[in-house]
C-alpha cells in the first residue's frame, strides 16, 4: 500500500514538474543549466553533510574576493600550523609555505587538499571562523537557504550542512558569476614535476560532455558528487548526495545528466520557487558506509583487479587515458595580499622546546647606540 508520504511526494513532484525518485533514494535534483528549470529531484531539501563539496562554497567566496579587488590569482595563500594539522587529503606543505590562490583552487578542486583549503580561508579572512562567516553570507546572498558552513575544506562537523537544492544553487551561481574560472572545475590532474596527481571526480574521464565540478566524501556524508555536462549548447548539473560509493554516485549522476540531454527543453518551477524545509537533521551514512559489513560489501563490487564496476550505461568503464596535468608549484605569488592576510607569528617553541628571546640590550649598549655614527666611546 503506498504510503501518505510517498503520495504526498509524488504529488508534489506532479505539482512542480519533476520526477520523484524512490523513498530509500538518496538526495538529489537534476537542473536544466541554461534555465534553471528543475527536471528531476529527490528529498532535495533534506539536509546534509557536504563533505568536501563545501569547497566549492571556499571557491565561490575566493572569486568574490577577486572580484571586489581584495586579492587576485596571483595573490599569497601561507600555509598556517593550523593548517598543517588538517586531516587528509592534504597537500602536505610545511608550515610557512606560501602558493598563489590560483594554484590554491586548483588543489582543493583536484586534490581537495584540507590544509589548503584551511589557508585560503585565513588568507582571505584572516581566521577560519571569519572565513565561516563569509561562506555563511555568500551563501544566504545567492539563495542557498538551508546550508551552514563552519570551515573551508568540509571536514566533519554536525554544525556543517546543505542540501541537494543549495548545492544546485551554489553550481549555478559559479556558472553564471564567474565563467571565466570554469577551467577551474574540469582539470584532469596536477604535476608539481615530480608526481602526478589525478582528479578524484570519475564523471570527467566517464561521461561524455562532463565539465566539472566537485567530489567529496566522509564516512558521515557518503559519497557526494555535484556533476556538470554540456552537449550541443545545453548544460546539465545534477547533485547526488549519500551513495555508498564512488562507482555509486558516478552510475547515479551520469544517469541524471543523461535523462535530461535526452529530453527536449522544458519550462516548470526553477531552483527560485522550489519548495523548500531544510528542517529536518542531516542523515549520518557511517553505519551505511564505513561499517565492516559496508567495506566487504564494497570490496565485493571490485572487479578481480579491484576496480569499479560502473553499471551505468552512460558511463564509460576500462582503463582510462593517462590525464592531462596543469603545473602547480610553490612560491611564485606577485599579487597584492588580502587585507585580512594574518602576520607571521613568532613560535615561542618547537615541540615543546622553549625558543631562546634575544638578549636584552645592556646600558652601556643603549648608550653607545644613541652616539652618532661613527662616533666610539
């Protein structure tokens, strides 16, 4: 017997113009990316946790600040000791480091480095919590109305969250605002010269047309994924949240796009007049995910060499081509500093090593100072 809030659902999808998938389906929502019309959605106002999708909110609020003149790609993003205690991904660099902000995006982007993600947010900002602010304000400004941001790189926290329907604003908002930085999104690896580093999102190796944007994953989160095509003109951004693997939320988002390159234009409710709650507690995926059935599970889904098994018929399977690196590298960064760019801290010690102060100047110092130059006692 269909219950009360499947009917009610799929009622609601009639009304607005857009499929309704499964109860047990996790949150998602397909966008027309030209119009803004939402051709498909799922629980797409149930909160979440963004994992390190949240990056992409750290990008956007790193091309406001472009744009209102405070920094520029070329400005310096320093490595913090904060930072450096950052869990993995990370990039690794010592405390003290300094790269631009335009090789800092495209390491959180590829490599979803945390730590780097942490120093764009005290660059720009001075702190992370300040950094926090900004992302909430971006995000209230361009219609994200159920999200919370408490970091930069989307590490868990219960007081971090946003839905399928945010991050479907958020992707837009990128695309529309700031088209000039989309190669930011479809970067097929890295190479600081003496190792490759390949981006984690499969769809830009799998799925014809795919141009970005953003992975991420925690055992609390699932596996997310916010995926954008463009095929003959029309561009597509689907938002897949809570799979319980990669090959998962790549089978689920490259059926997405599909259904919508395979249907013609249509007009209906756009993100704007979509219903929207967001009232309800994120779900937590551990059990689902990181359990030790969870795993066995997963490793059971491995081919016999251990790689995906991809059950999408939209998703291009096999070994894929060796990427295409951009350069990154250290150091190099000519632009202006951020005015909130935090000063260097003196150490007071190293691993619990008290650091020596300089000796106070005697007396007879101090006199000899104040003598002319050239002048001895």
């Amino acid at each position: 017997m269909t219950s009360i809030r499947s009917m009610l659902r799929a009622a609601l999808g009639a009304a607005f113009g857009f499929a309704v998938f499964p109860a047990f389906a996790g949150p998602s929502i397909l966008v027309d990316g030209n119009t803004g019309v939402v051709l498909q959605a799922d629980n797409a106002s149930q909160r979440w946790y963004p994992a390190s999708l949240t990056k992409l909110m750290t990008t956007y609020v790193a091309f406001r600040a472009i744009d209102a003149g405070e920094v520029t790609l070329d400005s310096p993003v320093r490595i913090s000791v904060e930072a450096t205690k950052e869990r993995p991904s990370k990039m690794g660099y010592p405390a003290g480091t300094v790269i631009t902000l335009g090789n800092a995006i495209r390491m959180i982007m590829v490599k979803s480095a945390n730590d780097v993600a942490t120093a764009i947010g005290e660059s720009l900002a001075g702190s992370t919590s300040a950094f926090a602010e900004r992302m909430n304000a971006e995000a209230k400004r361009i219609g994200m109305t159920s999200s919370h941001f408490v970091n930069a790189h989307g590490w868990h926290s219960d007081e971090q969250y946003t839905t399928a329907h945010d991050l479907a604003v958020l992707a837009m908002a990128l695309k529309r605002d700031y088209p000039q930085y989309a190669s930011f999104f479809d970067i097929e690896a890295l190479s600081d010269g003496k190792k490759l580093i390949p981006n984690h999102n499969d769809m830009i190796f799998r799925f014809a047309g795919a141009d970005g944007m953003k992975t991420g994953y925690t055992c609390d989160a699932g596996y997310n994924l916010v995926a954008s095509a463009t095929r003959n003109g029309r561009v597509m951004v689907a938002v897949v949240l809570g799979e319980k693997s990669v090959g998962d939320r790549t089978d689920k988002a490259a059926d997405l796009l599909a259904q919508g390159f395979g249907a013609p234009p249509r007009t209906g409710a756009d993100l704007a007049s979509m219903p929207v709650t967001g009232e309800r507690e994120p779900f937590n995926m551990r059990e689902s995910v990181c359990s030790k059935e969870a795993r066995k599970e997963l490793l059971a889904s491995l081919d016999e060499k251990g790689r995906i098994i991809f059950k999408s018929a939209h998703v291009t399977g096999g070994e894929l081509p060796v990427p295409k690196p951009e350069p990154i590298f250290v150091g190099g960064a000519t632009g202006p500093a951020s005015p909130f760019y935090p000063e260097v801290k003196r150490p007071e010690s190293i691993n619990g090593i008290p650091i020596p102060m300089p000796r106070p100047e005697r007396p007879s110092e101090l006199k000899a100072s104040a003598q002319p130059a050239g002048v001895t006692q």
